[in-house]
C-alpha cells in the first residue's frame, strides 16, 4: 500500500554509492563550535582510543569509546582554538550524553582560558554537577586556548574523568524546544489476546494492538516548536522483559478532524531495538538513544492545515522465562508492573526554527512490513513532485530467532528503482560499542560481528535509515524493489522488515 502525507524540504548531493543527506537545512542563526575538530591534548588517557582528539570531534554517539578519558592523578584537557577568538559559552558533555551511567558524570571541575598557553584565567567554576550536559555562559572573553580542569571524576569513587565533548562557542547556543509526545508508555505482551486492565492511556493519546502501539496528535502550540532541525530522541525504561524486542517510531498525517486507526497508512521515521535491561539495573535501566535526525519531515509534522499523530510501535514478551519479574525475590505480582516489560517515552528536539516554503509531499510504499521473499517489490505511485526529484528512504534488516534465521546474519541489498539496479548497500552492523548498555548481557550478541558473528542490527541501538538519490521523476510511475541477497526460502520465523518511501522536493 502507498500513501502521500507532507514532508519537509531537505538539501541533497548525489555521491557515488547513492545520496548524502545533508542535514541542518537553513533556519534561525546557530553558535559556532570553536573547538570543533581544532587540536587537542590533556592528561594521560585510560586507552589509546580514548585520547583527548575525541572530546573536540563532534560526536557522541560513537559508543564507549567516543570520548576522552583519563585516570591520572592530574585530569585536564586543552585545546587550542588555532587563534585568538571570542568566547561567550561553554557546553561540556558529559558521560552521559554518551549513553554511560549518570554515576559517571564530572562533579567537580572548572574551565580556565589563556591567551599564550601558560598564564590561565578561571572563566567557571562548577561543584556537585550531576547533569549529562552543562552549558556555561560567560561574559564575552577574547583567548586561544581553553583547559578543562577535574578536581572529582565522578559521582562515586569511580576515579576516570570521562568527557564526550568540549564545546567552545561564539555565541550562546540555542536552547532546545522539546515536543515531549510520549512519557513512558507500557509496552504490554506481544503475544496477549486480551486489552490490558493495568493502564489507561492519558485523554488524547490512542493506544491499539493491546498495549503495544500508541500514537498522539501533536498541538498546535507543540507543531510551533518544530523546527529545520528536529530529531527524534527516544528513551528506553526497563522493566520485566530483560530481551531485545524491535520497535518503530512513525507519524501519521490525517485531514483536520480525522482521527486515525490502527490501519491508517503511516511513515516510518525510525526503527530500533530495545537493550538486554531491566528495572534492577540502576542506571543501566534506562538507555536515552543517540537523536535521529528528522530534518526531512520538519515541515510536515509542522504543517498547520493538517493533524498529525506521532507513536510508538513495539510491544514485549513479560514473564518469559527467567524475566526481571519472575526471578525477583520476592516475585514481583503487581500486573500493572509484571504485565509490562518496559516503557518508552519519545521526544521531538530543535533548535532552530521552521523555514517556510518546499514540496511537503512523502509517498509512503512500505512501513514496517514483515517481507518472506528474497525479492521485495512495492506496489506503484505517481508524485506531485514541485521540482521534479525525489529521494528514496529505505530501512531493512533481518529478524527470526531459529537456528539460522536471518537475525543472526547479515546480506547485500540490491536497490532498483522502475526495474533498473540504482545502488547496493550491506546491512552489516558492528554491535561493539552497543554492549555498554545491555547490563542482562547476552555479550556474544555484541562481538565478531565482522567475522564470525554477523549482524544486522544491534540491541540498544537505532536501525540505519538509507537514503538514494532518485534523479528527475518527472512523468514517471514509481515503483521499487530490494533484492536480498540471502536467498529464501528461510527458516519459518524468518522475515525482512522493511520501510520504504519517497521524499519528494
């Protein structure tokens, strides 16, 4: 099945293995990252891929490993910013915001500047910091140089510092407007056959397939505070179910008035898989996901003349043998936690603002379809297209838990577009830096996975969404196919579940 919603403008680059999305579309002025990818030095490191370099390059979702880290008895990290500029803020980023526990993040520490190198001057001071992420306003300095001094590591007697990111701006940066659209919802039993009698969901918010889907319209106040570059940010919460379940994030767009079903045609933004976790697992029990980048819909699920409801799809599998609940002691009985293994709450994030204008148009082919053949192939559309180019999105990977089922390897995807081959991608994933935030284990799960222990997918982790520039679609029919390339037929549990749409421009 097909269906057109609104989508928002995206730039876009044709490269030679398909399209690079280019994020972070035009919108209202943003500070600068003065130490971003400048040089870096700092107190020994605890491993030589931890070096201070990691903590100036952007990132922080690279796993364990995508940070500075030092256990010397003298903990700081320097950066020279090239040549003198000027400094109004400071964001550090926390062991946290990398996904570790919240125990692990700096307590003590102060931010010094220079402009030489030697001679220093305390811009903050901070004490009993608890937060993943600190912003610090300063009073306009001119310095090259910045030093990050840590008096207390950590929350406990842990004694590395482990610092994700330093950020030094010209300019305050934006503050963030969060859409919270769902808080914890409970993720009931796949395999129940009766609605739950534990939760009512709050007035608003519509829940379907006996407590594993949800999905709630999104304000008019609330669409105001979407803007150009919005992501998505998902928080897992354990409970009972301690396994690795697959889960999607997806809106639907619905004229003024409607309210949607559970069949209403739907677009998937994202795809994910819940960690090895559960409600005794401290810190560990709760897994905040790296953001996913939803500058593309920014402007449909802005789109005034139109109600738009963003959800979760997912559901668990409590009380399967050797669950949180069961092996508690005592056996934990209440059905409004033992019925429920875990909880999702879903965010949309931005800082800047909506610009105007673009083809808001997404032609939905597949969401979330469970595909049994090694050749997929999606039924037929035209566009409406302003400009006359498209780009094709496209998330699969392999599920089925037997012997030899397809959740256990990973393949080749051919890519056609109208019967021509556009582009080949492998769904191989490595899962070693995902293992920090299973604390139930299963650590096989996470290694080899280049060699013997292929995957395609990773507890705890977002499900690569691909993007393939289509060309000019003008005049044209669309329709597409992914070959996989492990042939079927496949073991009985088997399948490829599959998204596909077009965004149209």
């Amino acid at each position: 099945m097909q269906t057109r919603t609104h989508l928002a403008r995206a730039r876009w680059t044709a490269s030679a293995t398909g399209l690079l999305l280019c994020f972070g579309l035009a919108g209202a002025a943003s500070a600068t990252n003065l130490a971003l990818n400048k040089t870096a030095t700092g107190s020994t490191a605890c491993n030589s891929n931890e070096s201070p370099a990691k903590a100036v390059n952007g990132s922080v979702s690279g796993g364990n490993s995508d940070k500075f880290c030092s256990t010397a008895s003298s903990k700081w990290l320097q950066i020279d910013l090239g040549s003198s500029q000027s400094i109004t803020s400071f964001v550090v980023k926390h062991a946290g915001a990398g996904g570790e526990s919240t125990s692990f993040n700096t307590k003590n520490f102060n931010i010094q500047t220079s402009s030489n190198g030697s001679s220093w001057t305390t811009a903050v001071t901070v004490s009993n910091n608890t937060a993943n992420v600190t912003t610090h306003t300063i009073t306009a300095i001119s310095a090259r140089y910045v030093k990050l001094n840590i008096t207390t590591p950590t929350q406990t007697s842990d004694t590395a510092a482990r610092i994700y990111e330093l950020e030094v701006h010209d300019t305050a940066p934006a503050a963030e407007k969060v859409v919270l659209v769902l808080d914890q919802v409970p993720q009931f039993g796949i395999y129940r056959s009766a609605e739950p009698t534990t939760y009512t969901p709050p007035a608003g918010m519509l829940m379907w397939k006996r407590g594993t889907e949800y999905a709630r319209r999104l304000s008019d106040e609330e669409k105001a505070k979407i803007g150009d570059d919005v992501a998505l940010r998902i928080t897992y919460h354990a409970q009972c179910d301690p396994y690795d379940r697959f889960a999607s994030a997806f809106f639907i767009s619905v004229p003024k008035g409607e309210v949607p079903t559970v069949d209403t045609p739907r677009v998937t933004f994202t795809d994910f898989i819940s960690p090895f976790s559960d409600m005794y697992q401290g810190a560990k029990a709760t897994r905040v996901y790296p953001d996913a980048p939803m500058d593309p819909y920014a402007a449909a699920l802005a789109n005034p003349s139109r109600d738009i409801w963003v959800g979760i799809s997912g559901g668990s599998n409590p009380q399967y043998g050797g669950d949180a609940c069961e092996t508690h002691v005592p056996k934990v009985t209440d059905p409004a936690i033992a019925e429920v293994g875990f909880k999702y709450s879903l965010a949309l994030v931005s800082t800047k603002s909506l610009t105007a204008g673009g083809d808001p148009d997404v032609i939905s082919f597949l969401s979330r379809s469970d595909e049994t053949d090694d050749n997929i192939t999606t039924g037929t559309a035209s566009h409406t297209a302003n400009l006359g180019i498209a780009t094709l999105a496209v998330s699969i990977a392999g599920y089925g838990a037997s012997s030899g089922g397809q959740e256990y390897t990973n393949t080749n995807i051919a890519v056609k577009f109208n019967g021509t081959q556009i582009a080949t991608f492998s769904t191989k994933i490595d899962c070693a830096s995902y293992e920090q935030y299973s604390p139930r284990g299963n650590p096989g799960i996470f290694r080899n996975n280049n060699t013997t222990n292929p995957r395609s997918w990773c507890p705890g982790a977002l499900v690569p969404m691909r993007y393939f520039d289509l060309g000019d679609i003008t005049g044209k029919t669309l329709q597409f196919s992914l070959g996989v390339g492990n042939p079927s037929p496949w073991t009985s549990d088997s399948v490829y579940r599959t998204s596909v749409s077009v965004l149209e421009h």
